[in-house]
C-alpha cells in the first residue's frame, strides 16, 4: 500500500496568513493526488485533484502542486471559513489511501 | 446537481451485519460509487467502489470477504454491506461519487459524498 505522510498534523494561524501544507507518498504516484476539506461533524469537500487541478467553486486561494512523491496544498490568505482538517488522498493504486490530517487552527 | 442521501444511524451487535443505503438525486446514475469509513476521531480509509453500470466491484483487500456493494439502478441507489461486525467497525460510512474527468473513468476522487452514516458496533 502507498503510505500518505502529511505534515505538519496541526498549525495555528490567523486570518489573512499564507498556510502550506505538505503530503509525501512512499513511492511516486505522479500527479494522482487530491486535497479534501473536512470540517467537525461534515463530510469532506474535494478542493484539488491532479495535484494542482481546482475543484470547481472552491476559491482562488487554494492551490496545490507537486508530483511524484512530494506535494503540498496553499491557502493564500486563509478566511475564517477555512479552519478545518485536511486530507491528501493518491488515487495512483489500490488500495485508495489517505493522509492522517492537518488541522487548522486559529491562533 | 448529484446529491447523495445516506440512510439514518444504526448500532449493531458484535458479529452482526449492517446494511447502508446512499441514494442519489439531481443527476443521473451513471458514475462509479465509492464506500468509505472514519473512525471517531481517526483519518478516512477508502473500501471501495462499484460500477453503478455494470455492477462490477473493486474491493480493498482489507475488507475483501466481509463487504458486499449493490445498486438497484431502478431506484438509484447504492448500498454497502459490512458482515461479521467487530467494535472497531465503529464510524461514520461515507459514500462518494467517482468525480471523473477523463475517458478511463473511475478517476478515484471523491466528489459529492453523502452525508455520513454512524454504525456503532457494540455488545
């Protein structure tokens, strides 16, 4: 199985910073990655596939890039609606499988 | 718009089955379906998807043997089957519509989920 290593697990911010987030595959996966945005009690929201590729109606400020093992996730200036958990998900092979999350936080 | 309804909560003994509806609305039902589950607290792990066409599956080798996906094209729905329950069984089951975009479909991300369902396994 393809391990999906996130980091950091946990950042505390402020409205208006700039928040990159990073995801690294055990082994190269191309641009097979996708971002999802969780918030408490709801499922989860597509916000990139293809590594770089914005879901429609998710916003300008987020942005993802990346390839083979190494990715990462940027919100350009992070909104109060922002403050959730984050999954990067490879779609290379199966088993699908997922990072362990970062939580945004508000400092 | 695809909307996704999952039927309403369910506990369960150790041992039991359980059964997960995911209903879909404002489009057709042609995409490939995925299942997935979070434990309270934990991280998502992918079960696996089903052909709403073909009704061919692709299960993860971890639950391959205690789950079972259908679909009644007729009513467009789709449903997930998890036998011989553990306690660790317990979380919120997903489901989620293959989101593709190109012509070798499924693509494999996931967009829009159902809502989530709590099955909570406990004696």
């Amino acid at each position: 199985d393809i391990q999906m290593t996130q980091s950091p697990s946990s950042v505390s911010a402020s409205v208006g910073d700039r928040v990159t987030i990073t995801c690294r595959a055990s082994q190269g996966i191309s641009s097979w990655l996708a971002w999802y945005q969780q918030k408490p009690g709801k499922a989860p929201k597509l916000l990139i596939y293809s590594a770089s590729s914005l879901q429609s109606g998710v916003p300008s400020r987020f942005s993802g890039s990346g390839s083979e093992t190494d990715f990462s996730l940027t919100i350009s200036s992070l909104q109060p609606e922002d403050f959730a958990t984050y999954y990067c998900q490879q779609a290379k092979s199966f088993p699908l499988t997922f990072g362990g999350g970062t939580k945004v936080e508000i400092e | 718009q695809v909307q996704l309804v999952q039927s309403g909560a369910e506990v369960k003994k150790p041992g039991a089955s359980v059964q997960v509806s995911c209903k879909a609305s404002g489009h057709t039902f042609n995409g490939y379906m995925h299942w997935l589950r979070q434990a309270p607290g934990q991280g998502l792990e992918w079960m696996g998807w089903i052909s709403p066409n073909s009704g061919g599956t692709n299960y993860a080798q971890k639950f391959q043997g205690r789950v079972t996906m259908t679909r009644d094209t007729s009513i467009r729905t789709a449903y997930m089957e998890l036998s011989r329950l553990r306690s660790d069984d317990t979380a919120v089951y997903y489901c989620a519509r293959d989101y593709c975009t190109t012509t070798s479909c499924p693509d494999n991300w996931f967009d829009p989920w159902g809502q989530g369902t709590l099955v909570t396994v406990s004696s």
